[in-house]
C-alpha cells in the first residue's frame, strides 16, 4: 500500500523524517526531470541540476506548502521558478529547437523537422507568458487550472493567453495549410 503525499509531507513537517522526504523523491524524480528537461533545451546535466536544486527548495519549503495544489504542481512551480531565473540571468538556454543535421534523413523526416522549425520559431513570437501558457497545456498535458498554479496567475489570465497565442499561432503558420 502506498503512502499518500499528504501524509508523507505530514512525516517531513512533524519529524524532519528525510525517509518519508526520499518517498517523495522517488514518486516524482522521474516526471521532473523529464520537464526540467523541456525547460533546459533536453540538456540532461542541467536537468538533473534544475530537478535537485528544486527538491532542495522544497524540501525547506515543506512547512509552507499549503496542498491548495497537488503536491506534483508545487514541484512543477518551483522548477519553473529555478529555471526562469537562471534564464533571466542568461544562464539557461530556453526550451530552443534542436537543430540537428537532417540532410541524410528520409524526406518525411525532413519534411517534419520542417513543420517543427516553423512551429517552434511561431511559438518563439508569442508573448512569453502565452508561450508558456501553450506548452504547459498542450505538450506537457497540465490542465489551465494547473497551469495557473505552476504560473502563479488567475485562471482567466490563461485562458486569455492560451487563446490569444493559439490565434496568432493560427496566423503565423496559416502557410502550411495553404500549402498542403
């Protein structure tokens, strides 16, 4: 039987329990580092840094964390806040597209390398809010409320830039369905 998140953090706050503090770890390593990765242009070493500076945080941070979110979207926030301002700082290059040789691939390859170039160079004109917005719902799965949390804005403000970058999306990449 699995011991519930609430209680696990309950063990953390009352008794300094780093057993119950690895559970936590353990349940969640594997998602954050994937999203770390997201976040850092799929540099693993940077990754793995982002995801331990981020459970370090948390880890001091337990006392205040109030489980009006789940406890996966508090981690999601703090990553994020890790990795905005290392990117603020120009420490971190930000979720760029991997442009890799292609020349060798087979022309479906090419041709969706392509739509992915001009995909990422559309969302890389959104505001950054919207870009943000866009990638946290719609290639990482989170629902808007849970945007709004990992964000730390109103709801309404997502779905304002959700839609917003989604018609100007619309706009930028008009082209492909002209030319397809």
């Amino acid at each position: 039987m699995s011991i519930s998140d609430q209680a696990l953090i309950a063990r953390v706050v009352a008794k300094q329990d780093q057993h119950a503090f690895a559970q936590l770890v353990l349940r969640y390593q594997s998602q954050l580092r994937t999203w770390a990765r997201r976040l850092c242009d799929g540099d693993h070493h940077l990754a793995d840094d982002l995801a331990q500076e981020a459970f370090i945080k948390a880890y001091a941070a337990l006392p205040a964390y109030r489980a009006e979110a789940k406890f996966s979207t508090w981690l999601y926030r703090i990553t994020f806040n890790i990795a905005a301002n290392r990117w603020r700082a120009k420490k971190l290059q930000w979720c760029q597209l991997d442009e890799r040789d292609q020349q060798d691939e087979a022309s479906n390859e090419v041709h969706d390398f392509a739509v992915k170039r001009d995909v990422e160079a559309a969302i890389r004109q959104l505001s950054a809010p919207q870009q943000l917005a866009i990638k946290l719902s719609f290639e990482d799965g989170f629902s808007h409320s849970e945007v709004a949390e990992i964000m730390g804005v109103p709801l309404g403000t997502v779905k304002t830039h959700v839609l917003r970058g989604k018609q100007k999306l619309e706009q930028l990449l008009a082209s492909w369905s002209n030319d397809e």
